[in-house]
C-alpha cells in the first residue's frame, strides 16, 4: 500500500532521516517507535505530503506523495502531534470546518459528525468551546477530524501525549476497532505499552534510520537474552541449587538464587526437576525479554533532551 524507497531528508546540517525504506501493507497497524528527535515526525510529514524528500521516492497504491500534488492527501488522515483544533469554536464549528475541507456537505456531513462525536463520547459537548474540554476531549477531537472523509490511511503522530487514562485508553478502543474494520494506521509513539498493545508490525527508528523492523517476537529475537530463573534461597531449596551448578551457572544473592540454564537444558527440564524435590510453581519467576529491553538495547540509555 504504502512504499518509502531510499528517502532521506535534511534540515541543514541535521539529517532526519537517512536513506529509509519501509513497506506498509493494506490493514496493517504499524507502529513508529523512537526517542524525541529520532526521524519520527519527519517520517510522517514527508507521507502526508507536507513536506518533500531531499532523495528518494513515497508512494501510495503506486501513486507518487510530492508536497506539490495534494491529489493523495485526500487519502490520509493526519492526527498531528500538537491539537490542531481551534479553540475558540465548538466541537461542531470545528468538525464542519475540517468536513467542509474535504468537500463533505448536507446531510452527508451532519451523519458523519454525530456518529463521529458518538463514537468518542462527545455528543453532549458538541456545542461547547473547545478551549473548554479537557486534554484528553481535545485529544479525542482532533482524532475524529481527521477520520470525517474516511480515509484509507491514518497516521497517528504520538496522538495521546499528556492525557489522563480513561482517554488514552477510550482512543486506544476506537483505533482497535477502526483496524478491524480495515483502517490502515501507522502509529507514531515513544511509549513502550503503546506499541506493545496496539501494533502489528513496529519499526524502530533512531538518528533517522531503522535499525530493526518487524512483529513483536521478531524484535524480542534480536535481542542478546539470557533466560534466568529466580527462586528462594532456603534449606527446602538447597538441593535444588546444588543439582543445578552443573545445567547451568547458578549464584544466590539476597536469600534469592538466579539460574541462568545452558542453552540446551530446556525449562521443562528445570521444572520436571523442580517437581522431584517437591518444589511448587509458584516459587520460581521467569524474567524474560520486553520490548523496552529492545528499543534500549539498539538505541542506548543515554537521556536524548
């Protein structure tokens, strides 16, 4: 559906993004993760046609993304970083501005702004400022304004900063939904959770380049990972502890021993083990690998601001 070919972008000196490829395909929810300053916006304005690459090539269903020629942005939903709403208008001036952008008229519009503001519980609002709303109301508006010409695709650029949960969440639903019923959507996001929850495929992205791309477990498998087994150090577990020094390399450290097995001694193994000294499942916790774990490890732990 969507294809970036070799796409690079600068800004003077500082380059944003630096010989990029991706593939998005029809349906997917894909997700952009990165720190601040990693390429992220960039990326996004350069498929919403807002802005243009230095080299490279954007195209959508074949068609060439040049900020020259607008004919593709009626295609895209865009869900700004920054609420682009304004204030001093109500939940429907807004909504019949933005429809009226994309040509909608009539009846057509007014159906598509009731089930709109139906479907992020604002109906009763609709006639207020929206200076007056809460962040996360104004989060909610600003998601459905770019959804009113019913897009083919929605790019979502870290569309739930600074609000409380029940929105977060509220949005996380709608978005879900909207995927299921075939909605294309590329979610920009430096939340862990977010990509976690809500993300088919995610991308990586750091100092303008992807260095790692692809589902959740694809990630999780790059990732240099020891698997380590933590349980109680106590006389029930003393022979238990013995047993495993030669399976494996295992240390006690405050009342608690880590194991960590070789790589051939499968954990079925450990816990059939486990079950001849009489040692209950609930004793032991498994730490394994998370996607944090990841974005850290390929792009560091140095503070970025």
């Amino acid at each position: 559906m969507l294809q970036l070919r070799s796409v690079t972008k600068r800004y003077g000196s500082l380059v944003a993004l630096n010989d990029v490829s991706l593939t998005i395909a029809r349906g997917e929810f894909f997700g952009l993760l990165g720190p601040n300053g990693a390429g992220k916006s960039t990326l996004m304005s350069l498929v919403a046609g807002l802005r243009a690459p230095d080299t490279g090539s954007l195209t959508l269903d074949g068609v060439p993304i040049t900020a020259a020629d607008p004919s593709t942005r009626v295609t895209l939903g865009l869900v700004p970083q920054h609420v682009a709403l304004y204030p001093e208008l109500t939940a429907d001036e807004n909504l019949r501005i933005f429809g009226a952008l994309y040509g909608l008229r009539g009846a057509d519009l007014r159906a598509r702004i009731d089930a709109a503001l139906e479907a992020v519980q604002l109906t009763d609002r609709r006639r207020d400022p929206v200076k007056a709303y809460s962040g996360g109301m104004q989060r909610r508006l600003n998601l459905v304004a770019a959804l009113l010409h019913r897009p083919k695709l929605l790019l979502c650029d870290e569309p739930t900063v600074g609000i409380d949960p029940q929105s977060r969440n509220a949005i996380f639903e709608y978005l879900e939904r909207l995927n299921r019923d075939g909605l294309t959507i590329i979610y920009s996001t430096h939340y862990m959770e977010e990509a976690t929850r809500l993300c088919s495929r995610i991308g990586i992205i750091d100092h303008g380049k992807l260095p790692a791309l692809g589902t959740l477990d694809e990630l999780l498998a790059q990732l240099p990972f020891e698997e380590e087994i933590r349980f109680p150090a106590t006389a029930a577990t003393a022979p238990l502890a013995a047993q495993l020094a030669s399976r494996g390399e295992c240390t006690s450290e405050n009342d608690t021993h880590r194991f960590r097995p070789h790589p051939e001694f499968k954990l079925s193994a450990f816990f059939t083990l486990a079950e001849s000294h009489a040692l209950p499942g609930r004793l032991f916790t498994s730490q394994r690998p998370s996607l944090e774990a990841v974005f850290l490890h390929l792009t560091g732990r140095n503070l970025r601001e």
